[in-house]
C-alpha cells in the first residue's frame, strides 16, 4: 500500500491510496470543521472508507495546528517578546518620551533602563493580578450559576435549617447510642484482616474546610496536555477496527495513540480477571489500591493491633507504570497489543494508558467513557480546547439515555437492605458516629423504597404478593415526597458512599460471611427501622455471623446491590425537569422496580460541546438529523451556526442498487401494516405470496426484517399452517434470528454456508432466506455483503410502542420543550417517526458493503411512498428509489435487475 498525498485546495492530506471524490469532500469539510472550530455531523454510507476519511482529514489539521503553534513560538522568541499567561499579550509599545538612550535620567533621577524595567515589571505584575482576579471572578460566577441550576439546591431557607438539625440531632442520638454501647460490653475482637471490612472516619470537604465542590488534586503538578483528538465508538471490535486502520495509514507511525478500556479488558492480574464480573473487577482493583496507600501511610505510624494487610497489586507500580506509559507513547497499540505489553512489562495497562493520555495526539475511548462525567474526570479525560469525534454515531442519543438511566429491583433493595444491617450489627460499636448516622440514612432511603413499592423489608421479596399492580410515572420531587426522603440531602448522601466506599466494604463483608437474603421465616428478627427520626436502634439477627471457609464450595454471587443503587441514588439528583421516575408494580416484590428515565440527554451532552474546541458525530446512516440538531445540541446550547451538515453519496455505480417501494401485493391487497391491519390473515398471506415471488428471481441471500420478534413468530406460524413456509423452502433454505446472543454467531455460519453449497452446487434451492427482526442483533453491525445478501426486505414500519409509558413521556417532555414548527408534526410525533426512520436506515445499510457489491431493497409499506417519510431515507438510497403501486410492475423491475447482474461482466 503506497502513501500518496492528496493536495486538496492548499491542504496536504497524506492517503494510503488513491481516495475516492466523496473522502476527498469528507476529508476538507472535516478540517474546515476542526479548523472553525464547529459541531459537525458527518454522514458517509459503510463502504466508502469513513474510518481512513477520518484519520486522514483530523490527523492532517492536528499537524498543522501543532506547526502553525510552534511557528508562532518561535516567532515571538525570536522578536525577544516572551507571551505572557496566556501566550498572546505583548508588552505595549514605549511612547515617544520614554524613547531615551539607555543612560539618560528619568524625571525621577533614575537611569531610562531602570524606569523600563520597573515598568514592564509592574505591566507584567498587574496582567498577571488582573488574570487572578479574572480567574477568580469566572470560577464564582460557575459556582453561582451552578447553584441557580442545581435542583437539589433550591431547596428554601427554611428546609435547609430543618435539614441541618435534624444532621445535628442524629448525630447526638448516635454518639448517645455509641457512649451506651461503649461502657457496658467491651469490642469483639475482629478476626485476621476483618479490620480492613470497618469504615475509617468520615469526613466531608466542608468539615476539612476544602471549598464545596473543589477538586483534592487541582493544586497538584501535572503534565500539560496536548491538544489531541478524542475518538470514541460503540464496541470493543469497532475500536480495535480503527486502530487497525491507523496503523495502516500514512500516520501509524509518528502518532502518538491510546487506547483507553475496561478494567475487564486491560486487567492482567489474573487472581483479578478471575472475578469476572465489571463491578468486581473495578472494586477490587480499587480496594487492592487503597490497600496500598494505607500501608505506605501505615509505615509511618506507630504499630497497630493490625498485623496482616490486604494484598496489593504487584503490577500497580509507579516506576514501571512511567515506563509503560513511555512505551505506549512509542506505536500505534490496540487494546490487545497493550495487555502483551503490560504483561511484558509487569506493569498495569488500564492506569499505564490513563497515565498517558496528557502526551496523547490520538485517544481511543468507548462511548461510556466519555459520555459519562464521573468515568471521564476518574479516567483523567480533559475535554477543554480538544476534538471529539464520535463514530458509530446514529444511536448517540438513545446510549447517553441509557448511561444515565438506572433500575432497581425490589429484590435488589432488600437484600442490599439486609446486607447493611447485618454489617451495622457486626461493626456498630466500632463505626464513628457520621459513619453510622450516613449508614442509618441509607438504610432508611431503601426501607421508604420498597414501602413505595408496596413491600416491607423485613420480608423476603420473592414471597411477597403486592396487592397494587400497575406503571405510575413521576417527577423526581413528586417521587421525593410520595417516599417521605424529600428531608434528606442525597447530594450529601451520594457524596459518602464515593469518599467511604460503604458499596465496597459491604461486598467485601457478604464476601467474607457470604451475607445472602433469606427468607424472613430463617430471620424472624431482621426488622428494618421502626422511622428513622424516631428510632436508632433496629432490631436485628442475632445469629452468629461466621466467615466462610476458603474450603467451602459457595454459591457465586453478584456484587452487593448497594454499588448498583447508589447509581439510582446519584440519579434522583438532577434537576426535576430533567428525569422521570417510574415506579412498576409486578406480581410479586422482587419482580418490582423503580427506574429512573432521563428526558434530556443534552445536559449531560452539555459539557461536552461546552469545553471541546470542535465535536464530529459521524456514522454510516444519520438520517433523520433533525433529532440531533433538537434534541441534543439545541437543547445543549449550541448555535444554529456553529452545526455543519455533511452528507455524501455511495462509492457504488448507480445501477448496482434497486430500491423499491411496493403498495400492493400478487392479489392486489393494499400493504398498510399498522397495529390494526397487520395481523390480519390477508396480510400475512400477501406477505408469504410477495417473498416467494422475489425468492425465484433473487439468487444467494434474501434477508426479511420484521418489525418485532413477537410479529415474526405469529407471521412464520401462520405460513407454517398456510402452506407458504413448504413453498418458500422450495427456493430458500429458512432460518430464524434466534433471541439468544450465544447462538447468533451460528445461525449466521449456517446461513452463510447454506448460501455458499448451493451456488456451487446449483438446483432448485438457490441461497437460503433469513427472517430477521429490526432492532435485533441482526439489524445493526452484522454485514451481508455479496451473496449474503443480495436483496433486503422490510415488512412493514417498525414505529415503537407508542403505549409505552417511557415513550409517551419522552413526547410529553419534548411537546413542551421544543418550539412547534409550522407546517411539520409535533416534536412528540416525530420522535416516534424518526426512531422508526433511524431503525429502516440502519436495517436497510447492511447490504451494500463496498464498491463492487449490488443488493436489491424492498420496502413493503405505502407508507414509505410519503414524502415526509421519504425525506428520511438516506441520501444515496432516496436518489435511487422508485414507487411500485401494484406488485406486477415491481416483479418485472426486480427480474431484470437481477438477471443482469448475475450475468459475469
């Protein structure tokens, strides 16, 4: 593969081959957005080579915008002008009186160079004072503005004097309870290494006197960081796909890159790895780390009664983590490379790439990572003056939704409920009086979450019968108030479960004791609080709790449900407007649960667009674009002005794509399938009739997307008992989309294999026939190039439920949130048809993969011939579609289509 450079306008852009016109249009538009500093939302079909568009087109500015800054550098040294803080304010020119020779006295009697001196020094002096003060000045108004938006922190004077002594009394009741606890029996004494299970003392920022909200480390030196260029997609093998291609490009081997991932994907502490699970893996990796700090701390301090102390991680070690980190710097490496290194190394690769990210020109992430706030500032993610580019692009608002949405089951809530307290039992005494008061709150906010459901925490949760079923939506402060928690600060709350890591010393206790719910009969005295202001003294089991030998076989269990629910705790606190939370009653309590639903994906898009010099969303079908521009970036604050379109054709001629539109089936019934019409036997039987026809003339793979699983069966039921099935198999073999993700990759070997033995083979069987469901695993990130699929069809317009309670609030929330235009449906209306359009675009895009590739697409649905509607299609599929009312016409176009392409050239 020989680099060639592309001269593009005055632009140089290094390509590993001869581009295509439409990455050469990518290409530009991409740096003139990099370079403006804008939001570009950047549409390129798969196949045309959107990942080498986009290393090419961002590697090439950040080239030139590190030249264009070292050239400047060097010109302002060269002119003898140092740049101040900021690296743009000159000294001011000296006036025509100040024009002395260096030995003339000033008017003062002082030589001129002295003068000048001192009046550059005080220039410099009051540039940098104002600069303080200007510094000072913005951080206030941040804090200021934060608090006007902070719906937590609205609350009046008058809740905040309730709230601050009912902290007070609580606390005097606790110390009450520990003095009473203290005098009359002395401390158990704690087995080996049971110490390291007890919460150290807490105290918050405000009791340190660290301003509220001021980050521990900020003083703390740091290396700079460079500008560089955050890249982010979806999946692990979307990542390492990118990569790949970096390091095949002109640019694999100067750039500086990393990959940042999981601890589950980069770990290389086997006894780690062996957890299995993500929450594990991060709790124990988190607490092997602090277990080391202490110990450095412990070194210092005068003996303990502790003897023995939790194992640390022999590769977190900071000489060899700086030399990984250097390593990294070095090539281009993907996640896998980087685990060989670290293995090599003995060094660990998730905080070795981390400690690279400030020299980094190039950072591979996934979406999580930088969508989510917490897990960017603990991964070191700095956002200020930088490039985002997200890829894979077209589901951005759906993932950061569901990032920030979480659910709890009633199950989860008891147990994390009966966890709690038998740790409280066991280390009460020992606990200082903030630990247990927080702990008392805690318990407290999961006994008023499970009385809202309708259970009771004293009982087992699979036993109990709810005699209220149903959905209630609410408010986030309606929901406060019907939970009788709206008197607890949850800001507070959040904040010790982050600083004591209560979430990971109760795993470490159910770890230790194999603490599991059980049912109430076992634990007759497992009672919850009577009402937390009322008593501090629950009542609780009082048998033994014994650790459970390292030789015992014992049940695998999940993390302690407390990590999960402080998830849902730190949800509760964002502004009301912003969120839902539904409430679902199911047959039982531990069927039950309390969701929170975000509504505004934006204010957490918000600080993204915010900081970031330049942000890309970019992917292979982003039509409709309208959700973007409204739902996130409008909403985010982002000018009309500063969102650039683009949007490109297909590397492929004209005529080797077919897209069709068919209003009428054989028997000339009307194709309309709405929830009405759709299950209706005439539908069904039109639905068989059509495939058959097109699976006579369409060789290879025909793959069928219907819009739900449930549709899907009803439909291959009906052909199974209709005959249609025994007839369609006269052609195609059939195969179904299984549910189950395991035995995906299986279905597609046999189908794919199917297709392969009879083109060899001839016959009457000409490829196979594979029923899909859009939205389904099928539907997104599996390709059926060539002969897998060589005709696409769409039964129908898969519209989501539009009874479901979570989608009719969403249209609700945007009804009232976005301006109406005239002349176009309702924001809440088209919601409901853009998921519907976006689901069509990405079911449609899997079958024309590269330049040589032809597919025909089916669309059975009078529907789709709406202009509206067809608006909504992507580009290079819109240009090319023609509308069929009868199935006559459309057979013939299909037949001819066909046999000219399977006629070799």
């Amino acid at each position: 593969m020989s680099n060639k450079t592309q001269e593009i306008g005055d632009i140089h852009f290094p390509f590993p081959f001869t581009p295509y016109s439409i990455q050469k249009d990518f290409m530009a538009e991409l740096y003139r957005v990099l370079e403006a500093g804008k939001i570009g939302i950047f549409e390129s079909p798969t196949g045309t080579g959107k990942s080498l568009s986009v290393i090419c087109g961002a590697l090439s500015w950040l080239r030139d915008f590190e030249q264009k800054k070292h050239q400047e550098e060097a010109r302002l040294l060269k002119a003898g002008t140092i740049p101040l803080s900021d690296g743009k304010e000159q000294p001011p020119p000296l006036s025509a009186s100040c024009k002395r020779t260096p030995d003339t006295p000033s008017p003062a009697g002082e030589p001129d160079w002295v003068t000048e001196f001192v009046q550059k020094k005080e220039e410099r002096d009051l540039v940098d004072r104002l600069k303080e003060e200007q510094v000072r000045r913005k951080k206030r108004e941040e804090r200021l503005q934060q608090i006007r938006h902070n719906a937590q922190l609205k609350y009046a004077a008058k809740r905040v004097r309730q709230e601050e002594e009912e902290m007070e009394r609580l606390l005097r009741l606790s110390r009450e309870m520990l003095a009473a606890g203290t005098g009359a029996e002395p401390l158990e004494q704690l087995a080996s290494g049971e110490e390291e299970l007890v919460l150290a003392e807490y105290e918050s920022d405000e009791e340190k006197g660290a301003p509220s909200g001021v980050d521990e480390d900020e003083d703390d030196p740091e290396e700079e960081h460079v500008t560089k260029i955050y890249y982010c997609s979806r999946t692990h093998s979307q990542l390492a796909q990118f990569v790949h291609e970096v390091q095949r490009s002109p640019f694999g081997k100067d750039t500086r890159l990393v990959s940042l991932g999981s601890r589950q994907n980069l770990c290389v502490n086997e006894d780690v790895k062996t957890l299995g699970s993500v929450q594990l893996i991060n709790d124990r990796c988190m607490e092997m780390q602090r277990s080391k700090h202490e110990n450095r701390a412990e070194e210092e301090k005068p003996k303990r009664r502790r003897q023995e102390h939790q194992a640390t991680c022999p590769f977190y070690n900071y000489e060899q983590l700086q030399l990984l980190r250097d390593q990294v710097l070095v090539g281009v490496k993907d996640i896998e490379q980087l685990v060989t290194l670290g293995k090599e190394a003995r060094a660990c690769p998730y905080y070795g790439s981390r400690f690279a990210i400030p020299a980094a020109q190039l950072v591979v992430l996934p979406y999580q990572m930088l969508l989510h706030a917490a897990t960017r500032q603990a991964a070191g993610i700095r956002l200020q003056g930088q490039v985002v580019v997200i890829d894979e692009a077209h589901n951005l608002i759906d993932t950061i939704t569901g990032i920030h949405s979480v659910e709890v089951s009633g199950s989860q809530l008891c147990q994390a409920h009966s966890q709690l307290l038998q740790y409280m039992e066991r280390y009460g005494k020992r606990l200082k009086a903030k630990n247990l008061m927080y702990i008392k709150q805690i318990l407290y906010l999961l006994e008023k979450f499970v009385t809202v459901l309708g259970g009771n925490v004293k009982q087992n949760p699979n036993t109990q019968s709810l005699s209220q079923t149903g959905t209630e939506l609410k408010t986030i402060n309606d929901f406060l108030f019907q939970t009788q928690i709206d008197n607890i600060n949850l800001f507070k709350v959040r904040h010790y479960c982050e600083k004591s890591m209560i979430s990971r010393k109760l795993f470490g206790f159910t770890e230790r004791y194999g603490i599991v719910l059980t049912p109430s009969r076992e634990q007759p005295n497992l009672a919850g609080l009577q009402h937390f202001l009322q008593s501090l003294q629950p009542t609780v089991t009082k048998t033994p709790v014994t650790p459970v030998e390292d030789g015992e076989a014992r049940v695998p269990r999940p993390a302690s449900p407390l990590m999960h629910i402080e998830s849902f705790l730190a949800a509760l606190t964002t502004a009301n407007q912003d969120g839902r939370v539904i409430l679902s009653r199911q047959g039982s309590l531990s069927q039950s649960s309390l969701k929170f639903l975000l509504l505004n994906p934006a204010v957490h898009f918000a600080q993204v667009v915010k900081e970031c010099r330049a942000v890309v969303i970019a992917g292979g079908t982003m039509q409709p674009v309208s959700d973007f521009r409204e739902q996130l970036l409008a909403c985010a604050g982002v000018e009309a002005e500063r969102v650039v379109e683009f949007s490109c054709g297909h590397v492929i001629p004209p005529d080797n794509i077919l897209p069709l539109i068919i209003c009428s089936g054989p028997s000339s019934q009307q194709l309309e399938f709405t929830y009405q019409k759709r299950e209706l036997p005439q539908m069904m039987d039109e639905t068989g009739r059509i495939l058959c026809n097109l699976c006579t003339v369409v060789p290879g793979g025909v793959v069928c997307f219907f819009p739900s699983y449930e549709y899907q069966r009803q439909v291959y039921a009906h052909w199974d008992k209709s005959g249609l099935l025994a007839r369609l198999a006269v052609r195609k073999k059939i195969f179904q989309e299984p549910k189950r993700a395991n035995q995906v990759e299986q279905v597609l070997m046999e189908y794919s294999r199917c297709i392969k033995c009879c083109g060899q083979a001839g016959g009457t069987v000409t490829g196979a026939l594979l029923l899909s469901v859009v939205g389904g695993k099928m539907s997104e990130g599996i390709n059926f190039s060539d002969d897998l699929g060589r005709c696409v069809v769409m039964v129908g317009m898969p519209y989501p439920n539009i009874k479901s309670p979570e989608l009719q609030e969403k249209m609700a929330y945007l009804d009232q949130t976005l301006p109406r235009v005239p002349g176009q449906p309702p924001p809440g209306k088209a919601l409901v048809e853009n998921l519907c359009m976006k689901a069509v675009n990405q079911s449609i895009g899997r079958a024309i993969r590269h330049q040589k590739d032809f597919a025909s697409i089916v669309l059975l649905d009078q529907r789709y011939a709406r202009p509206p509607i067809l608006g909504k299609l992507p580009a290079w599929i819109r240009d090319r579609v023609e509308v069929r009312a009868t199935f006559g016409p459309a057979f013939a176009t299909m037949r001819k289509f066909h046999r000219e392409k399977s006629v070799p050239s």
